[in-house]
C-alpha cells in the first residue's frame, strides 16, 4: 500500500508534534511506504487532500490510502477534500480514508471502535487490507445551497456554545486545566443559554415544531463532545441519521438528564426527542451557534437540509 498522511501538528495540544518523530519510527520499522503532508492553518486539510488525490491520479497509483492524523477536525476536512475532488472526478475509484487518532476529543475513533492508542490505531491500518464502506452526513444549507459533510455529528445551540466557548478559553491547551475549562465552560452555557426555536420536517413530511430548544444535534454516531454517548444505538452502518432535541430543562430535569445519560437511558425522558430518519429538514428561527465534528460554524439561524452518502474507510475490522 501507498499510504499518503494529512499530519496535524497541532491536533490534542500540540501532541501531533510530540508523536510524529514516533509515527515515522513505527512507519519506517514496519517498511511502510509513505508520503506526509503537514496542516498549516484550520480548512488546509481540505485542500491538502484534493491535491493528494490529483497527485495520486496523475502518478497512477492504485492501492492509495489517505491517513487523516489529527482529531476529528482533520478527518471532517480530509473527507470534505476528497468528497469536493470526486464531485469533479466522478468516474476515479475513491481512494479510502484511514484515521489515525492523535486529537483530544476522537469521537470518530470511538464510534468505529478504533485502538484509541494511536500506536495500535497505526498497526491496525498498516493491517488493514480492505476498505468499509460507511456513512457519513450530508447536509445542504438551504439558505446558500452550499453543501457539506460530517463524519460525526451537526449540532445547533448548547454543544455548539460548549464548543466555542471551550476553544476560546485561554486554558485549552493546558494539559491539566483544559479539562477543567470545559467543564467549567459547560457549567456557563447550562446556567446562560437562552432556548430557541426548531421547526423539524421529518421523512413523512410531518412538520414539528420545538419551541424551548436547548440542544439539537444531528448526528452519525453515539458520542459528541469527546465521548457522551447521546444516541447509544447510532452506527455508521446505518444509512440513517439521528436527531436528538433536548428542551430546554429546569435544574431538576438536567440532573435527571446527566444521570440518565450514564445510565444511556436519557432518550426516554419526555423533555428529550429522538428520531432516526433518512432525511430530515431543521429550521432555527434565533441566531445561535452551530458546530459541525467540533468545528465552529458561527451564530446565525440555520435552514439544513440532511441526509447520508457513503464514503470506503480504512478501518479494518467493522
Ligand atoms: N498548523 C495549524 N495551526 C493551527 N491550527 C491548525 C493547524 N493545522 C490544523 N489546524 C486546525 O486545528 C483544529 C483542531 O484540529 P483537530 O480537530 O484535528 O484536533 P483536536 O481539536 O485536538 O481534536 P478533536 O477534534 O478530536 O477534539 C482544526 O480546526 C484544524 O483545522
């Protein structure tokens, strides 16, 4: 195999710098033949990536594989990339995506049960020897058409906030008090955050209507926000999408919510909605933040468009 790697130095706090002398030991020690990219600012993964696949194409090679090293920002960028090369190249056999976990959060690694030692991560994709096909979301913006994809999850309001307010925190990259910053940064948004209002088509065509939304998120897998298992049955095998939307709740409600959610019981509660649909269209009427796989998508209202599309992954053994 040729592998082709989308290095982010910067992924866990700067840990992508500590381990990438390690990688290209394990790399060299395992008579793996590479090539590596390095990441210089957020979204050069993307363009990294189609040029990877345009060099791929123009050199013949055949048995590619694209390594996203990072958290799970490097790996949404790495499938925008080859998802916006083969909307121009829609005859090229894709090449797959590996992931190699080297972030904070890797909620990807989690869902598809990857080693979550990035040495053991490696070997399993130097194993590896076909690719899976999974899905991914897709989502169009119905207010600029642009589409997009995520490999986790979208979310709208309180994970959204949770996230910006954690990636602004001046202790983020703190070994120790970065944990502490996003607790505490949740702690804010829980006692701040002011609900909004969700209008929901489902696949029936039935319209809902949410007016007290706190969260809503959208999403592929079971976890978000580094491991909080919000849909527990969600899988990547499945060509369907989850949609949670949780109320806003009073004190009593959010310590029946974080206590079910360990129990993984929360779906029940009558505050919180969950579908699992093929497609589904979300309406905010309130300018709140988006996220989408922890990235910031900024505060405005949203009017999106979901579905899956499927996308090989070099991920061995699922
Ligand atoms: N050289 C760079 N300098 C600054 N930012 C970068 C650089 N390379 C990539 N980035 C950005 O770093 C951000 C974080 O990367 P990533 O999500 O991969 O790691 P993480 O946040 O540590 O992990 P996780 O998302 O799993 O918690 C992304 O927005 C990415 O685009």
């Amino acid at each position: 195999m040729e592998y082709f790697i989308i290095m982010n130095l910067c992924a866990g706090g700067n840990n992508g710098q500590k381990i990438w002398p390690q990688i290209k030991e394990q790399l060299k020690a395992a008579h793996a033949s590479y090539q590596v990219v390095f990441t210089e600012y957020t979204g050069h993964a993307v363009l990294l990536t189609q040029q990877l696949l345009s060099r791929i194409d123009a050199t013949h090679v055949t048995d590619a594989v694209i390594i996203a090293a990072g958290g799970d920002g490097t790996l949404h960028e790495t499938l925008l990339g080859c998802k916006r090369y083969y909307h121009d190249h829609a005859s090229d056999q894709q090449v797959p995506i590996a992931f190699l976990p080297v972030g904070s959060g890797n909620d990807f690694a989690r869902a598809v049960k990857l080693p979550r030692h990035w040495q053991q991560a490696l070997n399993n994709i130097l194993a590896c020897k076909q690719a899976t096909m999974i899905n991914v979301g897709h989502y169009i913006d119905l207010d600029n058409q642009i589409d997009g994809f995520f490999t986790n999850n979208f979310g709208i309001g309180f994970d959204a906030t949770v996230v910006h307010l954690a990636n602004h925190s001046s202790l983020k990259h703190h070994r120790f008090w970065g944990k502490f910053s996003y607790i505490a940064s949740i702690l804010n948004v829980i006692i701040n955050f002011k609900s909004f209002q969700a209008d929901i088509q489902l696949d029936s065509n039935q319209q809902l209507t949410f007016k007290k939304t706190f969260l809503l998120t959208t999403t592929n897998i079971p976890y978000f926000g580094g491991g909080i298992d919000i849909v527990p049955d969600a899988s990547v095998l499945d060509p369907n999408l989850d949609l949670v939307i949780v109320e806003k709740p009073s004190l009593w409600q959010l310590i029946l919510f974080i206590s079910m959610l360990f129990l993984k019981r929360h779906l029940r509660l009558k505050f919180i909605h969950h579908f699992n649909q093929k497609q589904l269209v979300v309406h905010t009427q309130d300018d709140r933040l988006g996220q989408i796989d922890g990235e910031e998508l900024g505060e405005r209202t949203y009017h999106i468009k979901f579905d899956t599309v499927k996308y090989p992954f070099w991920i061995g053994h699922n």
